[in-house]
C-alpha cells in the first residue's frame, strides 16, 4: 500500500502555498522554490514525481515554474488546483510589476531615475547573459551544437527569421542529427 | 478594439512558441512588440525586461507590462492571459498522457536537439536587449561604456559568487544613478 498523501489540499490551500513563492521569488530560480515547497516541505509530492512533472515542464512550451504549477495543481485538486497553483504563483509578480510600471510611467523621464532604469536594464543583460552561457556550457563545447547555437543566433538577431521558422525548418533537422539509434544499442 | 485583438494574437502565438523556457521567445518578442506593432519602443522594451526580472515570479511575467502600455488594463489582462493560457492548457492536457511518450525514443533526441536552437534564441534575446540597453548608437560612448561595463560585471560576479540577482540588478541601478546622470 503506498503511504496515503497527507490530507489532499484545497484549492485555498493551494493558492496559499504557491503565492507565498510567488511574493517571496525575487530574483528568479523560481523551480528550486517550487521543489522546496511541493517535496520538501507540504509533501504534496515525492522526488520521482517531481522530476517528472519538471521534464514535462521542460518539453512542453510555456514557462517552466508554470507548467510545473499547473501539473501539481492538477494533481492535488484538478482544474481548480491547476488554476488555484498558477494564479498563486503569477499574480503577486504581477501587481509588483504593476506598481513599478506606474512609477516607471510617471519618473521615467526624470533624469536621475532614467540614469538609474539604464543601470538595472544593464544589470538585466548581464544575468541573461550568464543564465545564457551557463545552462549552454555542454552546448558551447560540442562543435556540432556550437554552429546550431552561433547559426541560430544569426539568423534571428541578424535576420530577424522569425521563431516559427526556427521551430520548424532548423529545429528539425536538429532533432534529426540527434535522432535515436535504430538498432537496439549493443551489449 | 484591434489592438487588443492583436495583442491577444501575439501573445497566444508566443505562448505557444515558448519551447526551452520564456527567454527563448524574447528576439520574437521584441521584434513584434517594438518593430512591427509599436506598442513599446526599444527603450521601454529593455527596462520593462529589466524590471520583470527584478520582480519575484516567473520572469516573463513582464508581457503584462507591455500590455498595459499597448492598451491600458485591458491590455494587460489580454497579454497575461493570451500568454499564459494557451501553454497552460496544452500542459494540462500533456500530463494526462505523458506516461504514452515517456519511454519514447525520440523524446530524448527532440530534448538533445532544441538544446543548442533554446540557447541560440536565448542569445538572440541577449542581443535583442543588449542593443538598446548596453550597445546603443544614439547614446554617448560613455553611456555605453558604463552599461556594457555594467552588464559584463554582473555576469562574472555571477559566476563567482552564488548571489541573489535582484540584488545585482539593484545595485546596476545604483551605478547608474551615480554614473550615468551627467548624460
């Protein structure tokens, strides 16, 4: 018999847990948050679960820290789980930004705040940089990968071929290069 | 009214587009936002990025922005929803029948294969706010010197030292204020 889930949350509940993460996840790394809350600390999953839900997460389009919400909203209480997971887990960011987007509106021509907002949109380049090269390092380093990364690049910040092109006609035959071995592997 | 309805097709589009994470869309997302429909200009572009990021939640959350300066709260509400739902959908509906692809081979090689194209739109996205926010021909070279300096020391302190981002991107501001008000 597996051991029966603590007490199956509510909507509520649920909401609750996944906006705490959503006031509290400044700066990003919003999965590791989200593993702490569901296995770590509730147990509303277990490790395996967890992977798994992020590898859905990961394949599926959409952001990874939402998607992961939606499945473990939708195991917990169904749709309205899902819906109670998500919303807890996007809205708070929202109204923050809301609020920092009507300063924006109102100081943005303010010339100290507009030197300020240049410096933080720097700072915004240098972190995607780094996520960038960091979540790439395997990439980078296998020659084959290396010209899909660098032709990629070219043609969308060059060319402006548009992302549908690339999801569709180079990311096939990407796919393709990587495609399973027919034979079963040998022994 | 035409623009709301836009805006709900750009997103959902995005939405749907966003394989390997948000900041994959980000290049497509600049171009739609600012070059082809105008709702944002590059600049407000940049730092609506910029202050997404420093937000806590997911970090794209920042379309709701961009919404709400196309087209008021409205906007808003259209660009959050448009570019949230569709991918939502589409993974709840997934999760009931994933156990059917799980064990599929060719999951591994659609995983190994968008690898290096995720990293090469993320790139892009480097280079789509970049131009506006460190490389940009319509401000001083000291501008750009300062911001260039600005973004490159937040990558390396970042590879460095474990620290929370926000906190860097916060402090970019305070570099800013002191350097770059003479502009």
């Amino acid at each position: 018999m597996p051991p029966a889930a603590s007490k199956q949350p509510g909507a509520s509940e649920i909401f609750r847990v996944f906006a705490k993460i959503g006031i509290t996840s400044f700066g990003g790394g919003l999965v590791a948050y989200l593993r702490d809350a569901l296995v770590t600390d509730k147990k509303w999953m277990d490790e395996e679960e967890f992977l798994a839900a992020l590898e859905i997460g990961q394949t599926l389009p959409g952001l990874n820290s939402v998607n992961v919400a939606i499945i473990a909203g939708r195991k917990l209480a169904g749709p309205r789980g899902a819906i109670a997971a998500a919303a807890g887990l996007i809205l708070p960011g929202v109204l923050l930004l809301l609020v920092l987007g009507i300063l924006y509106d109102r100081f943005r021509h303010n010339p100290n705040v507009a030197a300020a907002l240049a410096g933080v949109a720097a700072a915004a380049v240098g972190l995607l940089l780094q996520v960038t090269l960091k979540i790439g390092a395997k990439q980078f380093l296998n020659l084959r990968d290396l010209c899909f990364v660098l032709g990629t690049y070219y043609l969308v910040a060059f060319h402006h071929v548009s992302l549908p092109v690339v999801l569709f006609l180079i990311a096939p035959v990407a796919i393709i290069l990587c495609r399973p071995k027919s034979a079963k592997p040998n022994p | 009214m035409s623009d709301l309805v836009k805006i709900l097709n750009v997103f959902c589009l995005l939405s749907l587009l966003a394989v390997g994470g948000g900041s994959a869309v980000l290049p497509q997302m600049e171009h739609e936002t600012v070059t082809l429909h105008h709702w944002v200009t590059g600049d407000q572009f940049a730092t609506i990025y910029s202050l997404g990021q420093m937000a806590p939640g997911p970090n794209m959350s920042m379309v709701a922005l961009i919404g709400w300066q196309a087209a008021g709260a409205a906007g808003l509400l259209i660009a959050l929803v448009a570019f949230y739902l569709p991918s939502s959908f589409l993974t709840y509906g997934c999760s009931y029948i994933w156990d059917h692809f799980k064990d599929n081979p060719w999951r591994a090689s659609v995983q190994r294969g968008m690898a290096p194209i995720t990293i090469g739109l993320m790139l892009a996205g480097v280079h789509a706010v970049g131009k506006t926010a460190c490389i940009n021909p319509s401000h001083s070279t000291h501008f750009n010197t300062i911001t260039c300096i600005t973004a490159l020391a937040v990558t390396g302190i970042l590879f460095a030292k474990r620290i929370n981002p926000a906190l860097l991107m916060l402090l970019g501001g305070v570099a800013g204020w002191f350097l770059l008000r003479a502009n």
